[in-house]
C-alpha cells in the first residue's frame, strides 16, 4: 500500500502526458502526408483521446484482473456524460450539433447496446472483439466520409488548422520518435497506473470491478474533464458534448474490442446488474435532454452531476 498511490498517480500523469504527446505528434505526421486536419481531429486526435483508457484496458486484462478493464470502459463512460458533461454545463451552457441527434447519439446507443448483449453471458470473447474492432473501421470510413462532405460545404477553422500545422512543420523523424516515445510512456504509465489501483483494491479488501469503475475510470477521463472544462471557460464548449459522446463510441468499439481480441474476460455479474442500466440510462437520459431546446443549460449540467454522485455513492 505504501507505494501503491504513488504508483496510481504517477501512471496517471504519464498516461495523460503520453496521450498529449502522441496526439501531437500523429496530427502532424498525418498532415504532413497531406490529410486535412479536420479528418486527422475526428480519427487521430479521437482515438489519441481515448488511448489511456485503451492501455489501461489492454494492460489490466493481461494482468488477470479483467474487472479493473471492463469497470475503466463502463465508468469512463459513465463519468463522460454525468461527471464530465455536467461540470461543462454547469460552467457554460453547451450547443447541441445536429450531427449529434442525427448519426452520433443513435451510434452510441447501438454500442451500448451492444456491450449489454456482449456481455450477457459474462464473458467477451475474441470473437466478440473483433466485432467491435471491425465496428470501429466502419466508424471511421464514415467519420471520414462525413468530415469530407462537411469540408466541401464549409469553410476550414484557421486556429484549428494552425494549431497541427505547428507539428507539420518539423521532421518526420522527430515526429516519429515523439509518437514512439509517447507510446512507450503509455505502456509504461498504464502499467504503473494498474499496478497502483490493483494495490490499493487488495488493501481495501473491495473488488476490482469496483477500483474499475471508480478510481481507474475517473483517472482515465481526466484528459477530457480537464480539456472540457478549459473550453467551457473560455467559452467554447460546444465541441465537448461532440468530444464525450465520440470519446463514449471509441471506448467500447477500440478500446473493449482491442482488450478483449487480446484477452478473453470474463465479467463480474454486477456489471449487468448495475452498472450497464446506469450507462444505457445516462445515454438515453441524453436525447430528452439535447431535444429540449438543442442546449444543455446549467440545471440539465446538475442533473446529470447529480447522478454522477448518486452512482459513485451506490458503488462504494
């Protein structure tokens, strides 16, 4: 236990430092063999966000400790549209796109839906994994479908293009050894950040479903709570709704797909029992919420941190 929370913090801060990292790094190799930046923003950047929660998924499932991998996607999900997104709104109201009613928030609830029939009978299995992985190629040939459509009929953001177009401008060599580096520091930091949480679920005598769900979800989305939050300050939060529910898709197509091709798991009962109608409800609780008036105002941001609390309070 004494080096436990060492562990868990410092694997935490190398996952969200190695994240940013290799963010940077893909984006501008990416733009460098001329991909526009609005497609490297949907695919790159998307699955860059979501890679603590990928290695720390990966890493728990081939440790043996399976609960700690499920509980990081179902909390991150969990914690993405309650936590997160109540905190946004509650800084700043957010803007509900129609894309988001239109194509992402019906592909989110298919993914839901999807890891409850997955896992109705306790257990992933590799086949089941290469489904999702196979869902998240035809994500991203209509992400880019899309993305090109939408670039045709609108005109380029300057400041998001010139903030890859930094990283275009140096070598391809220094590039690759700043995405290689990256992924070393998030081996490395999903190792340590497991390590901790495991250490500290067997000195608390809970499960590590519960760590999952909990500790190792929370300290995965910290890179979004903190980039959501940064925007609703400056008033730009209405690409962090967009972001969450992206952030939702990927967690269970890439990162449970990827973890369960590497390892069959097998899941706790109470992840059916509870923490599944908790995502299904939280995601559906979503649409009401974006149809009524196409904003999220300040008391829809207490409602859902509200549940937040109610869920973490139910958990522990």
């Amino acid at each position: 236990m004494t080096y436990d929370i060492p562990l868990l913090i410092g694997g935490l801060a190398l996952l969200v430092l190695s994240g940013e990292v290799l963010v940077r790094n893909a984006a501008g190799m990416a733009i460098k063999a001329s991909i526009p930046p609005l497609i490297v923003g949907l695919t790159v950047v998307s699955i860059g966000t979501s890679a603590p929660e990928i290695f720390a998924s990966i890493q728990a499932a081939l440790a043996g400790n399976p609960g700690l991998a499920i509980g990081n996607v179902v909390g991150s999900n969990i914690a993405n549209l309650a936590l997160i997104l109540g905190v946004t709104a509650l800084i700043h109201p957010v803007k509900v796109d129609r894309s988001l009613l239109r194509t992402d928030w019906p592909v989110m609830m298919f993914g839901t839906l999807a890891f409850g029939v997955f896992a109705w009978d306790l257990v992933f299995t590799h086949f089941e994994g290469t489904l999702l992985l196979l869902g998240t190629l035809l994500l991203m040939s209509f992400l880019i479908y899309r993305s090109q459509k939408a670039r045709k009929s609108s005109e380029p953001d300057p400041d998001y293009e010139g903030e890859f177009d930094r990283f275009a401008g140096r070598p391809y060599a220094l590039l690759v050894l700043g995405a290689a580096v990256a992924c070393v520091g998030l081996y490395f930091g999903s190792e340590w950040f497991i390590s901790g949480a495991r250490g500290i679920a067997q000195a608390a005598g809970v499960s590590d479903h519960i760590i999952g769900v909990t500790v190792v979800a929370f300290g995965t989305s910290v890179p979004e709570l903190v980039a959501s939050a940064a925007a609703a300050i400056k008033e730009q939060s209405d690409l962090a709704l967009g972001n969450l529910v992206g952030s939702n898709i990927f967690n269970i197509f890439l990162a449970l797909g990827s973890t369960s091709l590497v390892a069959e798991m097998p899941v706790d009962p109470a992840v059916i029992q509870t923490d599944f109608w908790w995502m299904g409800g939280i995601a559906l609780l979503l649409l009401p919420m974006m149809l009524h008036k196409k904003v999220f105002h300040r008391w829809k941001g207490a409602v859902l941190l509200a549940l937040y609390i109610a869920y973490i309070g139910l958990m522990l």
